[in-house]
C-alpha cells in the first residue's frame, strides 16, 4: 500500500460506513425514524449490548414461518443495510400473520430487541410491539422465491434483483469501491471533471459507437404528418401562384390610380399572405419521407447537432484538456461500446475512472495505477468484511486473501517483448494456448491470467507495447515500434488498467492520425492541446466493472452493474 492509505481508509471508515455500531446507543437511519438493521447486528458483539432498546425496524421478509400452531411468526428481515437479517418475533395477537410472513414482503415494526434463547446463532432478535406498515406480497405471483436462484435467471426480474442477497451485497461493494475512487483521487489532489456522454470524437478510433440523432424520430414523424395531411399537389401551387399574380396586379392598379393610401396598404397586406402562404405550400411540396440526404449521402447538418454525434467511448481525450490547465484530474462516468459481444467481459454500457497527470510519463502511470488498485483493495477489506465473507461463501474461496495479497504486494512490472519471450517459453514447455503467441499480438486474456495466475501469481503491469495494435494517442518510442502504453493484469481477471504516456509532439501525433486511417477534422481541438502550450502528461482507464468481477469472483460482467445493456437487452 502506499503509505498512509491504510490508515486513511480505516479513519474513514470509523467516521463513515461503521459510525456508531460499538455505543450503547441505537443509531438512527439519517432522516428516518427506523434503525438500519446494520447498526443492530454488525455491532462486535451482534446487537446483544442493545438488549432492552425500543426500536422501529424496516425491511423486506427474507423468509417467514409461523409456529406453535400459529400463535407467533419468525420473520428474517433484512433491509439492504448488511448482507446480514435480523430476526423478528411477531405474536398472532399483535397482528395478523398471513400478509406478513410470504417473502419479499415489507414491514416496518416497531418492537423491543431481546436477547435469544441460549444455543440460538442469533446474538439479539426483535419482540415486535406494533406492525406500522405491509407491503404485501401474493407468493403465488411474486417471481423471486426463497429458493437459490441462478445470476442469469434474475437478469430477466432486473427491477427486483436487488433483492437477493448476491446483487444487494454487488450494490454495497459497487458503493464502497466508487466511494473509495473519489476517497484516493481527492486525497491525491485530483481534481473531478465531468465529461461529455455525447461527444463527436472516437477515442479509440475502431468506429464502435452508439450515433445519436433525432433524424430517425424525425423521418418518423414527417411520415406520419405528410400520411394525415399530403403534401400540396402541383395544381395547389399553380393556384396559389395565380392568386399572388392577382394580388400583385391589385396592388399595381391601385398605385397606378394613386388610390387612398389605406387601400393600398391593406391589399398589399392581402398580396403579403398570398405570398407567404404559396411559400409554405413550395417548402411543403419539397418534403419527401426518409431520412434526409444531400449528395448521394445522410445530411447531418439537419441533424440535433448539425453533424454526426456518438455515445462517448471515453473521457480521456476530453480529460486531457483540463489536465493540461490543471495538472492532475479524473473522470468517473459511463462509456458505450456498440460491440456485438455475448462475453462474459463485455457490456454495452459500462463504467471507467480515468485519471490524467500532467509533467507525468509512464513509469508515473504506472505508479499511480498500481497505488489505486492496491487502496482498492484494502477499501474493501477494512469496510466490506461481511460482504467480502459473503462472496467467499456463495462464488470464490479465494476473494478476499486475493484483496489481500494485491493490497500487499508490489506489482511485476515487464516489457511487452519479456512478456512474449515468457509465454514463448511456456508454449515450448508444453503450455497450450487456443491464440498464437508471438510478437505483435495483442495479448488475450488466456495469456494475461497465465503472466498473473501461473508466472508470478500476483499482479503484473506490461509495458512499451507494439505501436500497431495501440491508440494514435500513445506516445512513439525512440525504437518507433512500440509506444509508452501499459496495461495492468490481475489474476481472475486479466487486464484491469489499461493507459499510456500521452504524446505530446504535435508533427508526431498528427502522423499518427493519418497513419491510422482516422479523420483530422475532428481531432483539431485535440490537436490544439500540442500546438498551445503542449506538457508531457499520462493517464490510465480502470474498467469498473471488472474490479468488481475482480473482487467478488462473479464470473459475468452483466451482474456487477445496476442495469446491464447488452445485444438484445435493455431492460428499463
């Protein structure tokens, strides 16, 4: 770890994610009047000090029973606060037990904690006093059972999947990892930029992007208006022109005959809306259904925006110009790739954290991504215990010793050609991968896990990668083969970082563009950046998402995110 974040982080976490849980007092939820049910049962000694307090308890029944031939109800209640229920006692005389006990139903109670017979795993339960609220629920329709139901299964019930135990635990982890993105980036100085969603620049230059047009809607919508009211016919026009000659003639008669001035002006006014109105009736003739084109292509300069716009693939280029005014920045928002992916890897819409550094090269990415992995990580281990115990249990054994070891350990750092001479030596020693090792390729994720799973078994930055299979904006190295990118490699998951070394040389970077087949026009202002007052400066992408797969052991990418899109699928 770098130094002081361990300490930052568990200062943070005794003012913030565990505030209160160790008094002798009951921590009200802030502008509620219930008590999250984390501030009863993750206390150190699971709520058992708090025997004897009156509290209001809200949550969702997790299960339900009645017993002793229904005179009571056992209620496991959980509220989103902690993976972990509360155990609630309802008599048949304070309530009536039906609506309460099917799951997924929510009460709110109020009640008074007790401690549990002796030899029960609770440490303190809830003798309910008064239901306040239920929000039934009919089981026969309600389509999450109590049973374990698969990750694929609940993508299709996205609204109510955060109601399992998996994707409530995914949701406080997704919180604690954005909080501690913001946490180490604010300490560090970074300044929080936001940037464009829409945008008209391809960062990574592969043209997969989301266009964003209002042409399509409003073809649509002409269709439908010239289907309810056609367009003039050729004969309405000729009228139209014949009363505006007519008018006009008036309007010469009566100059001619110097008529009083009020007659000529109100019949000039007649000539004016004959001729406004054959204008209108000329402009509508020309409307044709489609979408608009000019020159045998799309016209965009109908378009919103007057030309082509695209969901954005990236912050970083537009990142890079408030870096280079002030210095250290990061910007944490949702990008989109129109890929036609099905992987387990893949999402059409996703996050990333983007940092830029200005008066930084490589070996500075390098260092600030590897310190920003490893904060992560301890993040997670000093606020997330219970959850982290959770994913241990439920999909991998080795999560959280994983946190541990990335949280401990320096990070190998290779060149890309030492990482291709190591897996050249793996294939002659008998190692068989499904694609080709050689110089020049990009390396696949089976090559990745094997540098960071097998070869070193912990994570590895690989540096200096060939110029052809990078971004135009990596920095050229003197041998003009590779470029100053690098890439960080985690065990599970392969790479987590990817980033480089700007270049700053504008001759070089616009050769780049060109040599890359990509337009200047719409990399002027990006090249501005190296004609006015040009910096050498890096930064680096961190998939969101994929740090989660990465810490939880989730095997798909499409349940560590809220609303995954992907081909075929979006949901809400």
């Amino acid at each position: 770890m770098a130094d002081g974040s361990v300490s930052l982080s568990g200062q943070l976490a005794a003012t913030t994610l565990h505030e209160a849980v160790s008094s002798s007092e009951v921590a009200k939820a802030e502008f509620s009047d219930r008590v999250p049910i984390r501030s009863v049962v993750s206390r150190p000694d699971g709520g058992a000090g708090l025997a004897g307090h009156r509290v209001r308890i809200g949550g969702w029944v997790k299960t339900g029973r009645k017993a002793d031939k229904d005179a009571f109800a056992f209620l496991e209640l959980n509220d989103g606060s902690c993976p972990a229920n509360l155990q609630v006692i309802v008599d048949a005389s304070v309530s009536d037990l039906s609506p309460l006990v099917p799951t997924g139903t929510c009460i709110a109670v109020d009640g008074v904690l007790k401690l549990p017979p002796a030899g029960t795993k609770q440490k303190v339960e809830l003798r309910v006093e008064k239901v306040v609220h239920v929000g039934p629920v009919d089981p026969a329709k309600y389509p999450l059972p109590k049973t374990r139901l698969t990750l694929e299964f609940l993508r299709d019930f996205v609204h109510l999947r955060p109601r399992t135990n998996t994707i409530s635990a995914v949701a406080r982890l997704r919180n604690a990892l954005a909080y501690a993105t913001h946490t180490f980036f604010q300490k560090h100085r970074f300044l929080y930029v936001h940037t464009p969603i829409i945008t008209t620049s391809d960062c990574e230059g592969a043209g997969e992007m989301f266009q964003v047009t209002t042409l399509i809607s409003e073809a649509d919508k002409l269709e439908k208006d010239l289907i309810k009211n056609p367009p003039p016919s050729a004969a309405d026009i000729e009228a139209a022109q014949l009363l505006v000659k007519e008018k006009g003639e008036v309007v010469a008669q009566l100059k001619s005959a110097k008529a009083k001035k009020e007659d000529i002006n109100a019949s000039v006014a007649e000539l004016k809306k004959e001729k406004e109105n054959l204008a209108k009736l000329e402009e509508r003739s020309k409307l044709k259904p489609g979408i608009p084109r000019k020159d045998g292509k799309i016209d965009y300069g109908l378009d919103f925006f007057a030309r082509q716009a695209f969901l954005t693939v990236s912050g970083q280029l537009q990142v890079e110009s408030y870096a280079c005014c002030l210095s250290s920045v990061y910007t944490f928002g949702p990008t989109f790739r129109a890929e036609h992916s099905h992987t387990s890897r893949h999402l059409a819409e996703f996050w990333m954290v983007e940092p830029e550094i200005a008066f930084a090269e490589l070996k500075d990415d390098m260092n600030c991504a590897e310190a920003y992995v490893r904060f992560l990580c301890q993040w997670l281990l000093d606020n997330c215990f219970d959850d982290m115990e959770f994913m241990a249990d439920k999909f991998d054994k080795t999560c959280i010793e994983r946190l541990r070891m990335v949280a401990s350990t320096p990070f190998e750092r290779i060149s890309y050609t030492e990482a291709v001479e190591l897996l050249e030596e793996a294939v002659k020693g008998g190692r068989k991968f499904e694609n080709k090792v050689e110089w020049g390729i990009d390396l696949a994720s089976e090559h990745e896990r094997y540098l960071t799973e097998v070869k070193f078994q912990k994570p590895v930055i690989v540096y200096n990668y060939p110029k052809d299979i990078k971004a135009f904006y990596m920095r050229l190295n003197d041998d003009s083969k590779t470029v100053a990118a690098m890439d960080v490699l985690v065990p599970k998951v392969g790479e987590l970082i990817g980033g480089s070394q700007r270049e700053e040389r504008y001759d070089v970077i616009q050769q780049r563009i060109k040599d890359m087949g990509l337009p200047i026009e719409p990399y002027e202002w990006y090249l501005d950046l190296r004609r006015y007052g040009t910096v050498k400066h890096c930064g680096f992408g961190l998939g969101f998402e994929r740090m989660l797969l990465f810490a939880t052991g989730i095997e798909n990418i499409r349940d560590v995110i809220p609303f995954p899109r992907y081909p075929g699928r979006a949901d809400l």
